[in-house]
C-alpha cells in the first residue's frame, strides 16, 4: 500500500486542484478500493496506477453487477471538458457487499459512445467498458483518475441527493458518512429515478421528511457513533504527524509545526472537524484521504474506517447544490463556516485559503449546508481518552505504595483516583484502597490517624451491633419492624451469591457477617431500613474487606450515595432514570425518539442496571473492577448513567430495528447479562461523556449516586 | 419453536413465598434454594400443549418487595395470566394479598385469569393458613386456587397448565380478541388446525428451556 503514512498535515484547499501538485487519486485511493468487477488485465491498458490498483484487489473479482448506467458524467469545472463514465452497483459475492462505483472511460471514448443508455444491465461476473486509454492530454488523464469514484461500500453512503432541473442535466450527490461528497454525477438521458429504485431495492433508502430531494441511505446509522468516534480523529491525526502551532495562533492549514502528541488541546478535536468540513468542498479530489487510513495502512480494507464518522448532520437548503458548486461559473470552493471552538484565540484560518471561518453554525458546502453537531462539547473536551489497548494494568501493589507519603498521607488523591478509574485494583491493594474510595479513610490521614479511626469506628460497630443482639425473645414479639427486617435479611443472604466459593455452601461464616452487617445497618440507618438490592452491594465489599468492620463502615460509605436508590417513594431511582432518559436525548436522539414512540420512557429496563449499579450484569470479578471505577469519581459522579446510555446505545441497532416494544426491551436488557463488554462499555461511556460536556452535566441528577 | 398462542404470565406477591422456586420447578424441573433473590424482574418461558395446540408460557417472575411495587405494576401489561402467591407457612404473606389483587386489577387487563396459590405445601407442620382458607378467598375474589410445593413439584404443573388452560378456555369462548396482544396473548404461526402440533397430553412438557432464557 502506498501513500498511506502522513508525515505532514495535509494542504487544504478549495482552489481547483493544481493538477501538478496533487498526486493522482488513486494514491490516496488505493487503499480503499474493495471491489472492482473488472480483471486486472482488461485494465492495463489504462493508468499504471489504476490498473495497479485493480491488480491489488484482485480478490474481490467477483463482484456481481447488478446496476449499471452508462454515460454519467462528471464535470470537474465549467470550463471543464466533462468525463463520462459508468455509475455501477455492485454486489461483492463473498458476503453480498453492496458497493458503488463510477469509472471513467477511457480517453478516446467520447461522452456519447455508449450506447443503451437506459437499459439496466444486469451481468453476472461482467466487466466494465473500459477500453484502450490513449495518453494524449495528460491532464485529462489525470481527472479521469483523480474522479474515478471507486467502489464505495453503500454502508459508507450517508444520502443521496436528487437534483432534476427543468433545464439542465439530472444530477446526483452522494455524501458519505465521512463527509465526503462524491462528485456531482449527471445523467444524460434520466435514469436518476431508476437509479434510487435499483439501489433502494439493495439498502435502506428513506426520503428525507423535510426534502423530497433527499434520500437518506442507512438513516439507521448510527449518529452517536459517529460522533463518538469522530474522537478517535485526534489519535489518527498526531499519529500522521499532525500537530498544531505551539503558540496558539494555530492555523489550519500550515504544514509540519512542533509535534505535540502527549498534550492535545481541545483545538485538536475542531481541527478535525473543520479538517471534515474542508474534504466535503474538495470533492474527490482530495488528497487527503491518507488520513482515513485509520491503521495507517495496515487496514487497507476498512476504507473509509468506521472511526472516521464525521459530526455533521445533513441540513440541505431547498435549492440545489449548482447555485453554489458549478452553476456560479466560478470553480471556486463554496463557503465554509464552521463553529469556533470556544476558546479565544483566533479561529484556525487561513487567509491564503478561500474557506471563511464565521461565527455560524452551519457549513455551507457543495450539496448544501451542514450544521455542526454540539461542536463546543467536542471542544471542549481538554482530555485525550486513552484507548482500550493503552489502559493500564491494574494499580500494582508498589504503585500504591508509591502513593504515599512518609506519614501515610495519600497525597496524589486525584491521581489515585484517575489510576483506579482507568486501570482499576490489584486485588491485592483493593482492601486498602476501597477504603479511601468508599470514604471510610480519609486521604491525608497519616498511619497513625488511621489506626485511631478503626479503633473509634470498632467500637461504634460494636455498639451498634450489640443494640439489636440484646433484643430479648419477649422484646422481640412486640416488636414487628424489627421481626420483619430480620425474616428479610435472612431471606436474602442466604440467596446472595452463593455460588461464589467465598460464600457458598451450608452454615458459611461470610453468610453470618452478611446478616450482622446489614442487621447492623438497620440500625445505624433506622429510618432507611433493609431493602432487597443490598446485599448485592454488601457482598463485593464483604468479599474484598474480609473483615466484618472494615466491610461495615465501607458500605455505610457506599450507601451514603446509593441510599436514595432504596427509599420507599423511589425517588431516587427515579431521578436517576430519568436523567438517563436525558442523557440518551442529548446524545441519540432518534434511539430517544424510538423510546418515546414506544411509551418506554420510563427507561424501567434499566431498573436493575442502576439499582444496583450493573452488580448483575457483569462477573464478580469485573463487578469490582467497574464499582471502583465508579468510586474513583474521576470523571463525575454519575459516570454509571453514562455507562447505561453506552450499552444501550452500543445496542440501539437490534433495539431499533428489532421494533422493540416495553416488554421485549425488558427481556432483551435482562438478557444482556454476562454479555456485555465492560471495557468497550467504560470506554464508549467516558467518550460519550466527553461528548455530552456540559450539556451532559446539565441532565445528570443533583446529588445521590 | 412454533407455537399455537403465547400467553404472558406474571408471578407475583410477597418476598421469599417461592416465586422464583416455582418457576425454576415449572421450566427446568428443579428446586434450588439457593437461586439468587430477584431484582426488578427475571423471565422464563415454556411449551406446553393443551387441546393439541402448542402454547409458549413466557413467564414473568417479580421481585416481591413493597418498595419496587412501582416498577411491578409497569409488568402487568399485557399478561393474560397471573400466579399469586403467598407462603401458607407465614400468614403475612397471605394478608397482604388483598393488595396485591388491588394492584391487579387495577393495572392489569380486566380479563387476566389469576390463579391464587399457597406455595410450601410440604412444611405441613408450620402451616399457618389453612387450605379452607385460601379456597374462601379465591372464591370470594374470583380466583382459581391451588396448594403447591416448589420443592417437591406438587401442583406446580397443575398451576402452571390450569391457568393457561382457563385462558385457552376465554379464547375459545371469544373472550379475548386475540389479535390484540394487550390482552398477553400472541397468535403464533404454528397456529393453524387443531392438529398441527405433536399429540402431548396435558400436562406434559413439551419443551423446557432454562430459567431466563424466554426467546
């Protein structure tokens, strides 16, 4: 694969290419070509590098075709001499791949060589008509090739848009996931018609509520992961090299700078963006497409990569993209404004270019305006997340000792708490340090202080415990809460867990403490009481602490956020579920949308995730693993709403497309216990969380867990 | 699997009468004691063939405790059978089954059959309500009334195939407009003629899927 590693920010420019600086296509290309149906050797008669590029993919030959349409033309200019070509659907046989391809024909084919322009041409294994190519104009050659739309995966399509003028020739725009557009491609003799009809038989195609003009392919796709990933943007630019000036004043488009990879800014995430905005207006000329290389080429396959979602919405104007891209008899890019970031520095702009930064909110471009999508929360995210592979090991036993001071003081709270939300516990420091995350030890208590506390806080145990152990038999038949609260709790810790060794088997020691420290609890948090749920929380505690004590004031501590979890109005649940449903609003709004047509806002599926915070749905092992990430509050504390809009949203496709209606949600969130991935899922939530920004906090209850 | 009709069924009623042990007896034929307690709600599902019809009974199993009432009685839509349960050892759990009817009633579809049973049979010897009881309430509330034992399995398929039995009976009768699926009743697409499915007597299992899984 070439062209493929970035040693330097690419130019952007909106100025027709300078056909001599620009490399060829297909270099930047080449690796995204997954399909073609035409031998190699029917094309060595074209363009080295295509016919190299067909080379490359031979194992992907054979494509059936099952459109195609001859004499759709591209016009690079309007002083432009047109290229014809053939628009094409193809359908990869191995696994039924759908892909879009127009090729140019080859030079001395003139735009009205083809014939049977309005037939469908449906050939099993076929080739296109790519005939001998004489190099006579060496720039023209180059357009054919640096236009060459080659095979796109549908998937990749974000919508059509549908341009039929009463003069002037029907027209197309695809725009991609990316944001990239494809070149405007005109239809000689109709057929656009047809076209929508072949290929909505092959994908999802819904015409846009607010333009008729507009087709939306795949509209299930999904918003939020494109958002999300869009994040993962910065890691792929600082691996190309990308950088930005140290000095502030960054410019967008100045090559090279210090490379400052450790310490993004927030500016890195806008850059990526405006670096989208910039691609919609080059068309397919752009050259930049090395950075899609999402593993710089090592992935040829992944073209355009999934991580490479771009934050926009479609927001079309009614008119059409001509007044704008050729119509003004100007080759020159349209206006592109984009949101500032919301720092004050100058907006990256870059005089020499013909983009124009504004305070919009919108991206006029090529095929209409594009409104950017909470590009301050982007921005505003300062934090460079690390990725699943970079997460540390779990907090070591002489990293945990290095936290500390000569007296015991734990100095570096913050740090403890990033390392325990990113890496978690070794289990053998997690005895230790829950105590400082479950607030039972204070950070800078020293060794001695601390002893002094687990002696005062043995002996209010114990008189705690010694209140409800003196109850006499004759006591106790007058008094009926407490009679109640003990069948409960007798009830529920011989069916806590049992099938963990640690509590398993007849008359086990640990079922006893269970029922002493939750007896106890009673006690010290009379007016709250028992409640079915608890001892799901005691138990990782218990199981951590080994000690009765230890365990009882580490779940005090748990239970002074969680305990509005377990009062009798629900009103904490309740608030609770409700931010979610919030949250869910602000970050997927169509899967919230699909939630409200469904009366399912209640978001009671969740029930059981928040209650407990995700106790069930996960092994014990990885339950204690996600709690201390919870604890550590790193982020905020309220982080296990976002770990619920991340697993759900991680689901919305099978939620969505399954016309999930209450019930069947219900049974399909139980049934995702033991399936869910905890690491993709703390990953997805800290990226929706630095997406959400303020916003998110906003939605996020006021107190309680 | 295909199937003549799906009935929703909800188990309710107090804490540790035996919900979830009826339900394990009743889909995988075993009694586990040690079964986790029930946060927010736990399914299960089974096949069981009446008059020659295949029907799926997915099953809802509730957590009983007072404070997540809320949540239970969002479970009530669309059930068209309902097991209450009480524990005839503790007579507790047998008073507070007016409000759990009320609850019934008032959230579920009026024409949802309710089977009243009184779980523990086998602890003869720490009985606390009596069995005349029990029929007494059922007959004054319009339930249907069994005595069973998750432990020993007695009654619990009776439980079980009774209710859906008196279900298939109100669809027969035309009670149900069956193409509303408010009313927990699903047509499936085995439904065709009287003999489609394998001939199972009553009563038999025809199928048994583990306990949570309800597809």
């Amino acid at each position: 694969m070439t062209g493929l590693v970035m040693t330097s920010r690419p130019v952007v420019s909106h100025e027709t290419p300078e056909i001599g600086h620009q490399k060829p296509v297909s270099d930047g290309f080449s690796h995204t070509t997954r399909c073609t149906e035409a031998k190699a050797s029917e094309l060595s008669n074209l363009q080295p590098s295509l016919a190299a590029l067909c080379n490359e993919e031979k194992t992907y030959q054979s494509a059936v075709v099952v459109y195609a349409k001859e004499n759709i033309f591209v016009q690079p200019g309007i002083k432009c001499k047109r290229i014809s070509g053939r628009l094409s659907l193809l359908k990869k046989a191995v696994d039924d791949v759908m892909f879009l391809a127009w090729l140019p024909y080859a030079l001395n084919n003139t735009s009205d060589s083809a014939t049977d322009d309005n037939k469908f041409v449906v050939i099993s294994d076929g080739g296109p008509a790519l005939s001998e190519a004489s190099s006579t104009a060496e720039s023209e050659k180059r357009d054919r090739t640096l236009y060459a739309v080659h095979p796109v995966p549908i998937s990749d399509m974000r919508a059509v848009r549908r341009h039929t003028p009463t003069i002037g020739w029907h027209h197309i725009i695809i725009v991609l996931h990316t944001g990239l557009s494809l070149p405007p491609l005109y239809f000689t003799n109709g057929g656009v018609k047809d076209f929508l009809t072949v290929l909505k038989q092959h994908t999802c195609l819904v015409r846009s509520p607010d333009d008729p003009n507009l087709y939306l392919v795949n509209d299930i796709a999904d918003p939020l992961q494109r958002s999300m990933t869009a994040l993962d943007l910065l890691e792929v630019q600082n691996r190309a090299g990308w950088s930005e000036s140290a000095g502030g004043s960054a410019s967008l488009f100045v090559r090279g700078g210090k490379d400052d990879l450790d310490t993004p800014s927030p500016r890195d995430y806008s850059l990526g963006v405006l670096e989208h905005f910039s691609r919609v207006t080059k068309l397919a000329r752009d050259t930049t497409a090395h950075i899609f290389g999402k593993d710089q080429g090592l992935d040829a396959s992944t073209w355009p990569c999934e991580g490479e979602e771009t934050l926009i919405k479609l927001n079309y104007p009614p008119q059409g993209m001509l007044a704008v891209n050729c119509a003004d008899g100007e080759d020159e890019a349209p206006v592109l404004r984009v949101v500032q970031s919301d720092d004050d520095e100058a907006a990256p702009c870059d005089s020499d270019s013909q983009s124009r930064c504004d305070d919009g909110e919108s991206a006029s471009t090529s095929v209409g305006s594009f409104e950017l999508l909470e590009s301050e929360r982007i921005v505003s995210s300062s934090k460079r997340i690390p990725s699943r592979a970079q997460r540390p090991f779990p907090l070591s036993v002489e990293e945990w000792c290095a936290f500390f001071e000569p007296d015991g003081r734990l100095a570096d709270e913050r740090g403890f708490r990033e390392r325990a939300f990113y890496g978690g516990i070794d289990q053998n420091v997690r005895k230790e340090a829950w105590k400082y995350l479950l607030g039972y030890m204070p950070f800078n208590s020293t060794v001695a202080e601390r002893e002094q506390i687990r002696e005062a806080k043995k002996t209010e145990y114990d008189a705690l415990k010694a209140q409800w152990q003196s109850i006499s038999a004759s006591q106790e038949k007058r008094f009926t809460k407490f009679r109640e609260r003990r069948m409960r709790i007798d009830k529920d810790v011989v069916r806590t867990d049992r099938l963990l060794p640690f509590y398993a088997e007849e008359d086990n020691s640990n079922v006893e403490l269970l029922r002493s420290i939750l007896m106890t609890y009673t006690f010290y948090n009379f007016d709250l009481g028992y409640c079915q749920g608890m001892s799901d929380l005691l138990s990782p505690i218990l199981y951590v602490m080994e000690d009765e004590v230890d365990a009882f004031w580490c779940f005090v501590g748990l239970m002074d956020v969680m305990e509005s979890n377990f009062h009798r109005d629900q009103n904490g649940m309740h608030s609770q579920l409700q931010s979610l449903k919030k949250l869910v609003q602000l970050l997927d709004p169509q899967l919230h949308c699909y939630l409200e047509k469904m009366d399912c806002l209640n978001y009671f599926f969740c029930y059981r995730w928040v209650l407990i915070t995700f106790k069930r749905e996960f092994e014990y092992s990885l339950v204690l693993r996600l709690w201390e990430a919870l604890w550590s509050k790193h982020l905020c504390e309220h982080f296990h709403l976002f770990v619920c809009a991340a697993v759900l949203q991680k689901h919305r496709r099978a939620i969505i497309h399954g016309e999930m209606e209450f019930d069947t949600l219900l049974r399909f969130i139980n049934d995702l216990s033991g399936k869910i991935d905890l690491e993709v899922a703390l990953y997805d939530a800290e990226m929706l969380f630095q997406y959400a920004g303020e916003a998110g906090q906003e939605v996020l209850p006021t107190s309680g867990p | 699997m295909s199937y003549a009709y799906l009935f929703k069924y909800i188990i309710i009623g107090d804490v540790g009468v035996g919900k979830s042990c009826l339900l394990l007896q009743f889909t995988d034929k075993r009694f586990q004691p040690v079964h986790d307690l029930t946060i927010g709600v736990e399914f299960g599902a089974r096949m069981i063939t009446i008059d020659n019809k295949q029907i799926k009974l997915q099953i809802w199993d509730t957590a009983g405790q007072e404070s997540f009432r809320s949540i239970t009685r969002s479970y009530y839509r669309g059930a068209a059978g309902a097991l209450l349960v009480y524990d005839i050892t503790r007579r507790e759990t047998f008073n507070t089954l007016a409000s759990w009817l009320e609850d019934a009633r008032q959230h579920a579809n009026p024409n949802m059959t309710i089977m009243l049973i009184g779980n523990k049979s086998d602890l003869t010897h720490r009985r606390a309500v009596t069995t005349e009881e029990g029929a007494q309430f059922a007959r004054e509330n319009g339930l249907v009334f069994m005595e069973t034992s998750a432990k020993t399995a007695h009654n619990v398929e009776e439980a079980f195939i009774n209710t859906a039995r008196k279900i298939y009976e109100k669809i027969e009768l035309g009670v149900f407009d069956v193409s509303n699926e408010s009313y927990g009743i699903k047509v499936g697409y085995g439904a065709g003629g009287a003999n489609g499915g394998t001939t199972v007597r009553p009563g038999d299992a025809q199928a048994s899927g583990k306990s949570g899984c309800c597809s």
